[in-house]
C-alpha cells in the first residue's frame, strides 16, 4: 500500500515563475491538503481539498491555488514566485469521515526560488 | 484562533538521558493532540496522537498525555538513544487543517 507520494522531489525556478507541485494521497483516502514549510519552522497550512474542491484555506494568497481530481489527486499551483516562497511543500491526505484522524504526509518537494 | 507553542531549541542530550519537550496549545472546540517527528531530508511521520483528554498516547519508548487543565501535551522519553535525534513538532487539529508548533530540534550524542 503505499503512501502519499509527491513529485518532483527538488524543484528550481526563478523569480515571476509559476509552479506546480503533485500529490497522490494514500490509498483509501479522498481529503488532500498542502502544507508550506519554511526552513526552521513548522508547516503552515495552506488549502485543503476534497470532492475536487477547495474547502479550507489558510493566510495565503491568492497566488496559491490546487486543483483535486477525481481520482483525489491533486496539484497546488504557485504563480509569479518570490524569492519568500522557497520552501519545503508538504502534500497530507485522510479519510474525509475521520475528520480531526492522523494526516498522513509525503516526503514533500522542495522549492527553491532564485 | 487555534495555536500550539513548543519549546524552543535545540535540544542535546547524552545517550540514556531523560528527554522532556514542552508543548502547550490554544484551541476552540476539542482538538486532537499530535507528535510528528521529521528526519533529515523526509516529511513529517506520526510519533503519537491522543484524542481526548486524560488520554495518553505513546509509541517507540514516547509518552504524551493530553491535559485539558493546563491545555498541554508534554513529549517524554525514559532514556533517548542517537537515532532519535530528529526535529520533533507538536500539532493539533479540530477540524481538518493541523496547527503546528515551530518545532523542537534533538540531537543525541554518543
């Protein structure tokens, strides 16, 4: 069985790019949500999605958005990067019915702006 | 809102020593209690959970207990060993997003 999975592992771009990270969560599990985790500091939440839409947000901007397929899947897009948007992007998934159960975490992708 | 505030490192301890990292937490509602710990270069892995108060989570040696009273949810270990030094996080949740603490950092040496 495997667990949540997100590619790429290392990412590299420059400033005023866009970006695209992916997530398949656990098997069994319909809840995907992304995490932003700077160096030194615990992960910050960003967006949570489940039956493809976005249901929860934290203090980001817009310039952050995601997208759930259908098969639960999901991707968070980052538009015109800033230098401050380095960091390590955590995807986690959980079963939607357990709602405060363990989010299982992928090792995450790391974003480097230059 | 809600918020979880961890003790502040880093932490070094001698092998077989007795490890403590503080966590307390402000929350809405009754949230559920988390210690993940991050390994160099990986995500972020489930240590322990409780769910409700009194509860005492452990796992690999780890022990928490959720204490509504002092709304704290202390991490201990009887005796640490190298392979535990890692960044250890105290989070919660009461709905769907977790809160995380900025994360303690233990190094054990031989």
């Amino acid at each position: 069985d495997a667990g949540v999975t997100q590619s790429p592992t290392h990412l590299i771009k420059t400033r005023g790019q866009q970006v695209t990270l992916r997530c398949s969560p656990k098997s069994g599990h319909d809840t995907v949500s992304w995490y932003q985790q700077a160096l030194g500091q615990g992960p910050q939440f960003i967006f949570q999605y489940y039956e493809e839409e976005e249901r929860q947000r934290g203090n980001f901007p817009d310039r952050f958005s995601g997208h759930q397929f259908p098969n639960y899947s999901s991707e968070l897009n980052v538009n015109a990067l800033l230098l401050g948007d380095s960091a390590l992007y955590l995807c986690a998934s959980t079963p939607r019915q357990l709602a405060k159960n363990i989010q299982y975490f992928g090792a995450g992708t790391r974003l480097s702006v230059l | 809102g809600n918020s979880v505030t961890q003790m502040e490192g880093p932490v070094t301890l001698s092998e077989e020593a007795f490890l403590t990292i503080n966590c307390t937490y402000t929350a809405t509602g009754y949230p559920s209690l988390f210690w993940y710990v991050q390994y160099p270069g990986e995500g972020l892995q489930l240590l322990l959970k409780a769910t409700k108060a009194d509860d005492k989570g452990s796992n690999k040696g780890f022990e928490a207990t959720y204490r509504k009273e002092t709304t704290s949810f202390h991490l201990e270990k009887g005796s640490v060993q190298v392979s535990d030094s890692a960044v250890y996080f105290c989070a919660l949740t009461t709905h769907r997003d977790m809160r995380f603490g900025a994360g303690t950092r233990l190094t054990v040496k031989p």
